[in-house]
C-alpha cells in the first residue's frame, strides 16, 4: 500500500510519462479505483474498441487484461499498446484456441461463427463477426443464416438465443466471476433490500438473468442507474463497477449479490504497474499480421453495426 505522498509522486509521474510518450490511458470499468481515476477514458469492451479507432495518440495505455489490449492492437498496428500488467488475462478467453474453434466450425460448417471478444485474436481470425456484452442481441440477429455458433460464453449465448429467431449453438466457455453468482444468492439479496432493481450482466447464469429487472453491459448498468428514479440496486457483476456507480450516484445505494465478485486479472493493474509499463515501454502488445488483418474483418464487422 503506498502512503499519500507515494500516491501523488506516482500519480504526477504517470502524468509526465503521458506527456512524454504522446499516450492515452484507457481503462475498463472493473479496473481498481485509482487507476480508473488517471486514465482519460474508463469504458465497458464495446466503448474501449471505439475510443481505440479514434484517438490520435501515438500510444494507447491499456488498463484491462490481454484480450482487451490485442483488440485496440488489432485495430491500430501504427500505434503501441502497451498493456499495463503482463500476466492480466481472462479465463474466459482461454478457455478458446485455435484449434478448438476450428474444430467446432468443422463440427457446424453451416453455423455463422459470432465471437464474444473476451476471445485470443486466433479466434477472432476464424469468427464472422465479433460482438460485446452491450450489442451481443444485434450482432447476433444481423448475421446472415439462421444458424449461430456462439463462442466462447455460453451464458451469453444464452441470454442472445432468448431475444433472436436464429438457432445458437453454445461453446461452453464462462466467465467465474459470473458464474459464481447463484439464483439463491439474488433471492437473499433482494428479500434484504425489497426496494432494490437487479441489475446483470449477461454472462451470469440464466437461472440468475430470470430474477433481474435488467440485463445490461457494465457501461449500460451506469447509465441505467443515472437514469433510473430508483435509489438501491443490486448489482450482479464485478466489484469494480460499483466505483463508477458510486461516484456518479453518490446519492444512491449499491449491494452486490456476493462478496467475491472480483476478477484477479483485472486486479492486477496498479499505480505503479502503469507507471512502471509506461517507463518502462514494456508489455507491448501485437499480433501477428496475418491474424490480425483476419481478426480485424470481425471487429470491423461489429463496428460498423450502429
Ligand atoms: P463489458 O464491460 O463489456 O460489459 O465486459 C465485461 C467483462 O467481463 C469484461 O471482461
Ligand atoms: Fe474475463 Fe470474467 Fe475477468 Fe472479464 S471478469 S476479464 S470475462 S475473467
């Protein structure tokens, strides 16, 4: 823990770096407090892909984990992105890799592949499009054929399957911070705090999206609470949101379903981990040209959806 007058050296510090290095710092809504509170932009998946196609600096400070910053890499090969700690990956995303997806379009050649990009960049490369948890319902239904394979969250899937005439085959791919919200847990947090809305994320279980008011992206879950009269919710996602929440709602109250709502890799990020990776210039993030010129194709396709 660093005291006051570290903080500040390391807070000016990162600054000087930025100015240094022509860099923005983004950095995803789970990110730790103080980290959110440096970067320029603080996003869900969809609204970091965005900021990354139109900023004009010559680096991109990465605040997330590994599938993030190969995104803003694929969509920006003149730029450096650096990804603020080395080791900050995503279960969900490794639970894909080439191979399996190959195997799996072999296994469904009729299938149009849609692709969560909490995903590695090979299999960005094998989808047809790419979606977020904010447009993973359009995406899906603009696809064209009526058949869907929906890697790597089958919660997500899931959810997408309720609102589309398509078929959806799901990967068995999850997310265990989701995953470990129950329905009994929604149950004892709403008989606690009968007043509240419950809002989720659409990689929770479906068991846990049948008890929700809403379904939401965790850019969609802060303008829903700004918007909403309501002053409690219950919030199904991960911890780090709640800051956000918080700091543009002081007036209202968060609960989350559980207590262990917290990813370990989006964690990592600290003060001095984006310090360090800016002096430093270390953990650029790449991808291979040939994958990257596939898996732009799919995320392209998605942006280009209003
Ligand atoms: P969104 O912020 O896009 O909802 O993503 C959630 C997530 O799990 C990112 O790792
Ligand atoms: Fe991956 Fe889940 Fe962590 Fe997001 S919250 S980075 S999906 S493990």
């Amino acid at each position: 823990m660093m005291n006051t007058d570290e903080l500040e050296k390391t807070k000016r510090k990162i600054a000087e770096l930025k100015e240094s290095l022509g860099a923005v710092i983004v950095a995803h809504n789970y990110q730790r407090p103080e980290v959110q509170d440096i970067a320029d932009y603080v996003g869900d998946s969809l609204e970091l892909s965005r900021i990354c196609t139109s900023v004009s600096a010559r680096t991109i400070v990465f605040c997330g984990v590994r599938f993030m910053a190969e995104t803003a890499a694929i969509l920006n090969p003149e730029r450096t992105v650096l990804l603020t700690e080395g080791g900050a990956g995503c279960a969900m995303a490794d639970m894909i890799s080439a191979n399996d997806i190959k195997k799996w379009r072999q296994r469904y050649p009729r299938a149009t592949v849609v692709c969560y990009v909490n995903s590695p960049a090979e299999v960005k490369a094998e989808s047809y499009i790419c979606c977020t948890s904010a447009n993973g319902v359009a995406v899906a239904a603009s696809v064209p054929g009526e058949e869907i394979l929906f890697v790597p969250d089958q919660n997500l899937g899931h959810y997408v399957s309720t609102k589309i005439e398509k078929g959806v085959i799901l990967y068995p791919g999850y997310c265990y911070v989701h995953q470990r919200i129950r329905p009994q847990q929604v149950e004892l947090a709403k008989s606690r705090h009968p007043k509240a809305e419950v809002l989720v994320h659409p990689e929770c279980r479906p068991e846990v999206i049948a008890l929700a008011d809403a379904v939401l992206s965790t850019s969609q879950m802060l303008r829903y609470v700004k918007a909403s009269p309501r002053r409690e919710f219950i919030i199904g996602t991960e911890e780090g949101l709640l800051h956000g929440l918080r700091k543009q709602n002081p007036e209202k109250s968060f609960y989350l379903v559980t207590k262990n709502q917290v990813c370990a890799d989006m964690k990592k990020t600290t003060l001095e981990t984006v310090a360090r990776t800016m002096e430093r210039q270390e953990n650029v993030v790449t991808v291979p040209e040939e994958i990257r010129l596939r898996a732009k194709q799919a995320v392209d396709r998605m942006l280009a959806l209003k």
